[in-house]
C-alpha cells in the first residue's frame, strides 16, 4: 500500500510540476501571443480580377491565386477528405489533439529531432495566420495556445473553412477554390473524388507531393487519402477502388482569360489602386466589372490586327526576325528549334515559327503550337512579300519562295480561314475605341497592336493631330451662326499672307468647284471651305464651339489651321466629341468601370453615368425641379428608345451642350460624307469620303467622317452606326515617320494597293470591319426630326428654293427661322414678298461668298 501511495503523490507532484510549466511556458511566451481575435478582422489575399460587364476574364493581378469560398460552395466529401488526413477528431477536441501531441512528444525524446507532426487542422490554422513553419519547441508552444483560444472564438465550421481558403497548395494557389482550378480547370463543385483526394493530399508537401512536377508522388499519397476515408467511413469500398484506379490528370490551367482587353484591364488596374491603394487592391480579391462587351471587344481586336497587317503588307517584307543556322551549316533538329520556339512569346495574332524546306512556291515550317509539326505555307500565303525599301519604295514582286525566305530563319506566322500565312511584326501603330453615345460606356479598347510590346494605350494617352477629323465641329459651329445645309461657300484656292510668308491651304485631291453647298462640302471634305468658315466665324467662336464638345482648350491652336485638323485630340476624346452629334447634342462623359465587387460579390462601388434623356428631362420640368420623378408605364415606354435606363435621376441626366436643330443637321452631314448625292443616272452624282462604308454596311443611320494630316502622318474615321461610337487611328508612333505610299501589284486588290495612305484607306478599313461585326445585328436607329426643323425643295447648284421637281433639285433641312426666302428656276431668280414672287439678281461674284 505504500507502494501505491507514493505513486499517487508522485503523480499529482508530476501533474502539478506539468501544469507548473505549461503556466510558465504561457508567461514566457504571453508578450509574443498575438490577439488572436483580429483573426476575424484578417482579409485573405486574393487577387483582383477584371470582366467584361458580359462576366468574360480580362486579367487578374496578385502575388497569390485564391478564391474564396463559404461552407455552402464546398461539397461535404471534399471536406471530409481534409479531415480524414489531417485532423480524424476535428469536430471532437479542443483545438489540440492529447494523442497526436504524446506521439509527436515520444518521437522527439527518442530521436532528439521534431520530426513527427501532430499539428491538428485548428493548429495549422494558427500557424497560417500568425505564425511561421518553423519546426522549433517554442513554436510549437505558441501554436498549441492559439489553437485552444481559437476554439473559443470561433465555431468549427469557421475555422474549416479559415483552413480551406488558406492552405498553400502548390503552384502559387491558396485554398482549395484555387487549386481546383489551377491543377483541374474546375469549380470544387464539378471535383471527382479521386481529385478531392488529391488536393487533400497536398497541404503535408506541396512541391514534393505536385501531381504536375511529382504525378507518381501524387498519386501515392491520394491513394492514402482515399484509404483514410474508407477508414473513417466517408467512402465505400466500391468507391475507394473506382477512385483508387482513377489516373492523375492533373494540368496546369493559368488566370482563364477568356477576352483580351490587356489596355482595359491596365485601366481598371490603375484606378483600384487610385481609389483603394496598391496593398488593398491586390490582395482584397476585388471583382472589378467593366464597360466592354465580348463581342465588341472581339470585333474592335480583329479589325485593329487585321488593318495593320493589311497596311505592312502593302509596304513590304522587312525580312526574317532572326536566323537560327545558314547553309552550309547543318539543319538544327527538331527538338533545338522547338525549344528555341518556346523561349520566343507570341505577340498579338502571330506566333514564330522556323523555316526548314523551301519549295519552288511553298515552305514548309515548324510554328510554336505544332510542336515540332511541319506545316505548310503556300504561294498565296507568301506572295505579297515584295522587299520594304522605304514607307513610299517597294521591291520588285517575288517569283519564288527563295525571293523571300531561306532555311533556317526564324519568322512570323498569323492563321487566316485556318491556313498559314508569312506575317511579321507590324511597324505601324493604332488605337480604336468605341462606346455608347447614351451613356458613355466604352464597349471596346485597342491601345497597340500588342500590351506585351508596348504598354502605351494610343486609344487614351496618344495626342494626335485629327485632320479633317475636326470639320463636323467646325462646321456645327457655322450652323449656330446663321449658316444653313444649303449655304454657297466658295471653293477656291486660298492665298493668306503673314508679313513676307503666304500660306495656301490646298483641298486633296486639288481639285476646287467653286460655290458649293455646306451639305456638299463636308461630304467630299473641302479643307479650303474649312478654312473659309473659320476665317469668318473668327478663331473665338470656333473654339467655344469645339470647347462644347470636350476639346481642351489649351489643345486647340490660336491660328487659321484649326480647319484643317491641327489640333492635337485623343482617339477616346474623339470619339466622346462626335457622341455628342449621334445622341442629339447632350454631354455624356465616357467611363470605363461600371461597377467593383469585393472579393464576396458586395458592390462596393457603381458608376453614376450621365445618361441621355430628353424626355425625362422634359418630365422634371413639368413636375418642378424638388419632385420625385415618378414614370408611369407609357412614359417609360415612350422612353425607351431613347433612355438606357429609365426611370433617369435628376442628377443623371446629361445636360445639352448643343441644340437638338444643331446636332439634327451635324449629324445629316456626316451621313453625307457617306453616302454622298447629286444623280449618277444624270452624270451629277458624287461621292462622300466615306462611301466605302455605305457600300459594307448599307444601312443609312450611319455617319461618319475620315481624316489626313499633313505628311500623312496621322490617318482616321470616326463616326457613328446605330447606337455606337466608333474612332479608328493609324500612325507611327515617331512622329518623324508618315503612312507613305504604294505601287500597285498583282497580289493586291488596285484599289488598296496603289497611291498615298490616307483616312479612307488606312483607318476606315478598321472601323468598317468593326461595324460589320456589331452594328449589322443591331436594329436601326431612327432619329426623330426636331419640331422646328423644316423640309423645302432647293436647286442643288444655287442651294435657293426652287419651283422645279426634277434631278437638278433636292428636299434640305433648314432650321425653321433659316428656310430660305428666295427662288430660282431655270432662268429667273425670284424673292417673295407678301404674297408676290419679285425678280431677285442673285449674287454671281465669288467674292461674295466665303
């Protein structure tokens, strides 16, 4: 009996010395605890992702993958597969595990190193959020008392999931919404058992244990997943056999970009970090939705890539982009080219590819996505290659496809109607935007040909001169100054002296008509008549005017040259200005983001666009500006074309910053430049600049304008089709360098390939092909004519009322207070007065005109 007494007061003095210690241990390392209850306060680091407002992935930004998930997305197996690896008595402790701690306890005394874990699935929670992996005794301390103060504070189903979107599982992914879709492509809801298995096997190792570096190891250790659940009776038998034989078909799956919109997403980047700072934006998982849609953005991608290779290839081959091996040394093998491919990136639409045959007419060549493939390129994808000399000089067209290639160089290849074409790298630049003119959303962005070669976004940040661009503002401001559609301006050659210099401002081509209509005028872009209304608007009332529209003033030259497009203006800015002359003169401010999501689907911030709505504008006023703005069914319906949104807040509304009558006649000048007039039945037919357009698109509530600056430096369209906004640019971003000119050969369509590069047949191609893709599945927009705009007969030459019906005639908008008062038939000149038509001798000097 002794015996067992001193036994008993052995223990309790063992027990005693062991609480003894731990309270000493916990005193020791009190001042380094952290406040574990900031655990709540703890924002996961999740990267921020960028979509299209249609839910398409333009880019995510972050150190780490992570998507966080609740307890209602992960499915119970998957859950149940961590704990039966990890922690088999989770929803039973405390937060340590007594049995796990006296076996890890024994393994150390016996072999003097911490090798054996026994860190439950609460402690590695406590040791992901406060402490280091560090396998040290005073670690492992810590860990054990946040652990139990954990459990105090948080449910179990809390601290789960904590460790589910926590765990580092290989492959730059955190939590298991990542590495479901990094090793799977999938959502953890679409995961087999043998692949929750799987991830469930990583956290012990997960570089040692990656099923795409280690398969073998991976699939050893999923098997032991899959034992342990059979153990804990989370799987059948049945099961863990059919999983058990189920192979390893993990593969790398990066950020799924599903639309490239790399210029949009660098702007969604840069303003999260503007609003929420560089720590926060990329790590708080924020979801940020834009304004471009899928199929704008596809369009505005394809059109931009296609016209800049269509522009290269009327200049020239400037050669291969690198030579690998020449004759007579030997043919690298397949497995050396291959590899160099791999090291090369794609940029844009082309890929590299490496020349080893060359036939009469034909190569043969190994591209980066063959893999070692040959593939063909035929005569028709290699004949256009005549050598570049300079932007205007042209070599002599290929007869052979040893003119052009040899063996051994490294070149370009693009897939055009799944066939390979000889490409390069284009030297040109451009930007295209399109939006809204409703509400100022941007639908689509091109920066460049390429964000990986140039992060400079053209669309935004390029400063450019516009040409004749400018001449609908100009003219708009004519508009506003007595001046009508059927205005006679004289269109003759221009002599300006300043001092001893003569400026003589040219049309293009130089060909002068005389009096002609302001209607007639924009159409075929007369710069002398440009010119002329400035000189006699004066250089103020021009530039409020173009002021109205959005253009700074400080970007505007002081100086006649101003009509002709010197004012240097972004593609974006561009566009904003001719929106204003598609919805009806109402200001709408372009923007890009529409909404931002925090990483749990809370909007945390919603654009407030102005919004054009001329009815609920009209609504407010007759209900007082301190009313609720309550719609009624008809009313909404009335507005529906019109409003994008209805009802519209007060503070929505966008305001007019030019007449309805101004914008209504703008906008019929633009359609001029397209469709031009006069009677080609009668020989009096002419074209407007833009006439290619009507012949692609065909549909007339379209308008549009095209631009040349001096040189050639800078060439542009920009207008409108249905209810978007489009502006094409083509440049070189070295202002010393122009578009130059062409030869005409063979392999190119005449009409593309011969003279100078200009609006109509650099930049319009980009915007047609735009067009063609979006406008044309759009219903057509209708346009009401404003009550005070009036409808009169007028004499096409005279642009005076007219008796006559014939093709010397055409119906022409007036302002009501501007109808022309005075008529001419074949032989008189009449003015009314009263009710009598008196002999009126119109003026027949073109001095009298401007």
């Amino acid at each position: 009996m002794q015996w067992i007494k001193r036994l008993v007061l052995f223990s309790i003095f063992t027990g005693l010395m062991g609480i003894g210690a731990i309270v000493a241990i916990y005193y020791h390392v009190k001042s380094d605890l952290p406040d574990v209850a900031t655990i709540t306060e703890i924002q996961l680091q999740v990267p921020m992702k960028v979509y299209s407002i249609d839910g398409e992935l333009l880019s995510q930004f972050g150190e780490k993958r992570r998507i966080p998930l609740t307890k209602e997305d992960i499915p119970e197996m998957l859950t149940n597969a961590f704990i039966a690896i990890e922690d088999s008595r989770f929803y039973q402790h405390f937060g340590i595990d007594p049995i796990g701690i006296i076996r890890a306890a024994t393994v150390w005394a016996s072999t003097g190193s911490a090798t054996q874990g026994a860190s439950t699935i609460t402690q590695q929670v406590a040791r992901n959020f406060f402490l280091t992996r560090d396998k040290t005794f005073i670690r492992k301390i810590k860990e054990v008392f946040i652990a139990v103060q954990l459990e105090q504070i948080l449910t179990k189903d809390e601290i789960m999931m904590l460790y589910l979107n926590k765990i580092a599982l290989g492959q730059r992914a955190y939590g298991i919404g990542a590495a479901a879709q990094v090793y799977y492509g999938k959502n953890v809801s679409e995961l087999t058992l043998a692949e929750m298995a799987l991830l469930a096997g990583l956290p012990k190792a997960p570089s040692n244990l990656n099923p795409i570096a280690s398969p073998k190891n991976a699939e050893m250790r999923r098997n032991v997943v899959l034992y342990r659940m059979l153990s804990e009776n989370y799987i059948t038998q049945d099961q863990y056999e059919t999983a058990k034989a189920s192979p390893i078909t993990a593969t790398y799956h990066g950020a799924e970009i599903t639309l490239s919109a790399h210029y949009v997403a660098e702007i969604a980047r840069n303003k999260l970090i503007e609003l929420y700072g560089s720590e926060r934006s990329y790590n708080e998982g924020f979801n940020v939705y834009t304004t471009i849609n899928k199929i704008d953005q596809q369009a505005a991608n394809k059109a931009t890539l296609n016209n800049l290779h269509d522009y290269d290839k009327r200049h020239g081959y400037r050669g291969a982009s690198k030579v690998l091996w020449q004759a007579p040394a030997e043919n690298w093998s397949t497995k050396a080219i291959v590899s160099s491919l791999n090291q090369t990136p794609d940029s844009g639409d082309l890929q590299p590819a490496v020349v080893v045959e060359v036939n009469k007419q034909a190569i043969k060549v190994i591209t980066k996505n063959s893999q070692g493939a040959l593939q063909e390129i035929d005569w028709d994808g290699l004949k256009w290659a005549r050598p570049f000399i300079t932007n205007s000089r042209q070599g002599t067209e290929p007869k052979k496809a040893s003119d052009i290639v040899a063996v051994g160089q490294q070149i370009w290849v693009r897939e055009i109607a799944q066939k390979l074409e000889l490409s390069q790298y284009p030297a040109v630049s451009a930007a295209f935007v399109s939006l809204n003119p409703q509400d100022g959303a941007i639908t689509s962005m091109v920066g460049g040909f390429s964000f990986e070669q140039s992060k400079f976004n053209r669309a935004t940040q390029a400063q450019r001169q516009v040409g004749s661009n400018i001449k609908p503002f100009i003219y708009s401001a004519a508009l506003d100054s007595g001046y009508t559609l059927a205005t006679l301006v004289n269109d003759a050659p221009i002599n300006e002296w300043a001092g001893s210099t003569a400026w003589r401002p040219k049309n293009s081509p130089e060909v002068y008509a005389g009096p002609i209509r302001l209607r007639q005028a924009l159409g075929q872009s007369k710069n002398v008549v440009s010119v002329r209304l400035v000189q006699d608007l004066g250089l103020t009332k021009v530039t409020n005017q173009l002021e109205k529209y959005g253009f700074e003033r400080e970007n505007l030259p002081q100086n006649n040259t101003i009509a002709l497009g010197s004012a240097s203006i972004s593609p974006l800015n561009l566009a904003t200005g001719y929106a204003i002359i598609a919805n009806g003169g109402f200001k709408i401010e372009p923007y890009i983001i529409e909404r931002i999501e925090d990483a749990y689907g809370s909007v945390i911030y919603q654009a407030n666009p102005k919004i054009v709505c001329s009815y609920c504008a009209e609504l407010y006023a007759q209900q007082g500006d301190n009313q609720q703005f309550i719609a009624t069914q008809t009313e909404l319906d009335k507005s529906a074309n019109i409003c994008p949104i209805s009802p519209v807040s007060a503070d929505q509304i966008a305001s007019a910053v030019i007449s309805a009558e101004n914008a209504f006649l703008t906008r019929e000048l633009l359609k001029t430049a397209i469709w031009g007039g006069g009677s080609w039945q009668h020989n009096s037919g002419w074209n407007g600049t833009g006439w290619r357009a009507g012949r692609a698109l065909e549909r007339h509530d379209m308008g549009g304008k095209t631009g040349t600056t001096n040189g050639s430096k800078d060439a542009w369209f920009s207008g409108f089709a249905g209810n978007t906004v489009a502006t094409s640019w083509v440049g070189f971003d070295d202002f010393n360098l122009d578009l130059g000119r062409t030869s005409y050969n063979n392999n190119l369509d005449k009409d593309q390939a011969t003279g100078g590069e200009y609006g109509a047949r650099t930049a319009q191609p980009a915007w047609i092909e735009f067009m063609q893709e979006t406008a044309l599945s759009n219903p057509r927009v209708t346009v009401d004519t404003p009550s005070t705009i009036s409808t009169v007969r007028i004499d096409r030459k005279s642009g005076l009322l007219t008796y006559e019906t014939d093709h010397t005639t055409l119906f022409e908008y007036f302002r009501a207070d501007s109808v022309p008062t005075e008529y001419m038939n074949r032989t008189a000149v009449f003015k009314t007065e009263g009710n009598q038509d008196i002999p009126y001798n119109a003026p027949t000097s073109v001095d009298e005109l401007f």
